[in-house]
C-alpha cells in the first residue's frame, strides 16, 4: 500500500498555472535575437499553452528566466557591453576563438565569434572564453614580440621531439632552417608558444613550430 501511494505521488502531472497573458509573452519573446535551440523550447511552450492554457511551475519558470534577457533593463545593460566588446574585446575573442577551433573546446561559441561579424558574446560568454589561464597565455604569445624576423636562419632544437605533437620531428634535430612567417595562429598555451613557419634546409616543404623549439644557429647545426 505504501509503495502504491508513493508511487501515485510522485507521478503526479505537475498543476497548470493558467495565465492568459502567457500568449503574448511568448509570442513577442519568439520574436527576439535567440538561438535555433531557445527558439525550439520557446515553441513547444507555446504549443503546450494553446493546448492547456497555461504552464507547469517549472515551465514558467523557464520561461522566465529567458524572458528577464530582454527586459528593458538587461537590453539596455547588453547594448553598453556590445559597444564595450567592439570597441575594446573583439580582436581578442578571434583570435582566442582560432585557438579554441583548434583544440576542441568552445566550438560552437568560437565559431559563431569567427564565422559571424554581427555577433556579440554576452559578457559571461566572453568572460569564460577570454579569461581564463589557457587563454591569457595564448593572448600573451600573440602579443609578445618574435625572437626571430622573417628570412633569419634559425636552428631546431635537440630537444623538439620530447613531446608528441613534436615526436615526427626527429629527424629534424639541431637542423637550420629559414624563418617564413613568426605570426601564425597559436596552437599551445604554453610558454614560447609564439608560432612561425619555417623552411628547413634540404626540405622542399615548410613545417610550422611553436618558438620555444628554435634557437639561434650554432656549431652543432645541420644542413641536412
């Protein structure tokens, strides 16, 4: 008896909270700037009111919660941050957005920020993008001046093949080659991660390198 009476309250539908204001509430949040997935929940909330007249406390809750973004208000707060971001954040979101196209990580908020010119992050979005440790150090490589100028003749390290994105480069230990390009997109957020193209000596195809695997030429340099 107990067991049934437990079940049968937990598997309750949950009261409608009828409210016919809801309609229209829903109908102009529809009509905002939101995302292919907001704009579905958003839908079947609607479909859910027409066909019941209100909503559940949790699905109000929801709905509350998106509807409180576009309030007068936090309308006016975004438009401050989205002058803020152009002005001031923009050309540090691309280029952390390269870097997590690369690796894997904020892929969807990273792509948006490469593949869209009009949109803006909100401030949390940025925040969680931008200012964190990974990041700060890839900006810090961006930033930092090249060791090396184009054209100058550096030399691989002998110690370039220590880690596994490196490994395929054995054969190129301690090997002179030719400075390309020293401003690559970052693709490590380590220390030396400034990324060049360079042209090792008896090789017909460039290589890309993270800075902290060259050096200034020696005795110890090969040509081949």
């Amino acid at each position: 008896m107990y067991a049934r009476s437990y079940y049968n309250r937990r598997h309750q539908p949950s009261p409608i909270k009828e409210n016919p204001t809801l309609g229209p509430r829903l109908e102009k949040i529809r009509k905002e700037e939101i995302s292919p997935s907001t704009l579905d929940f958003l839908d079947s909330l609607l479909d859910f009111f027409k066909k019941r007249g209100g909503l559940t406390q949790n699905q109000l809750n929801s709905f509350e919660k998106i509807e409180s973004r576009f309030s007068p208000q936090e309308k006016e707060r975004f438009n401050l941050w989205k002058e803020e971001y152009l002005k001031f954040h923009a050309k540090d979101a691309k280029l952390i957005a390269k870097y997590y196209s690369y690796t894997g990580y904020f892929t969807t908020l990273s792509k948006k920020i490469l593949e869209n010119e009009s949109f803006v992050p909100t401030k949390k979005e940025f925040n969680k993008l931008v200012r964190n440790k990974y990041a700060s150090k890839v900006l810090d490589a961006y930033k930092a001046e090249p060791r090396f100028e184009v054209n100058a003749m550096v030399q691989i390290r002998s110690t370039v093949d220590k880690t596994g994105d490196t490994r395929y480069l054995r054969p190129m230990r301690s090997r002179l080659c030719f400075v390309l390009a020293n401003d690559l997109p970052i693709r490590n957020s380590t220390a030396g991660a400034k990324r060049y193209k360079i042209l090792p000596m008896g090789v017909c195809t460039p290589i890309e390198l993270d800075e902290k695997h060259l050096m200034k030429p020696n005795k110890k340099g090969k040509s081949a």
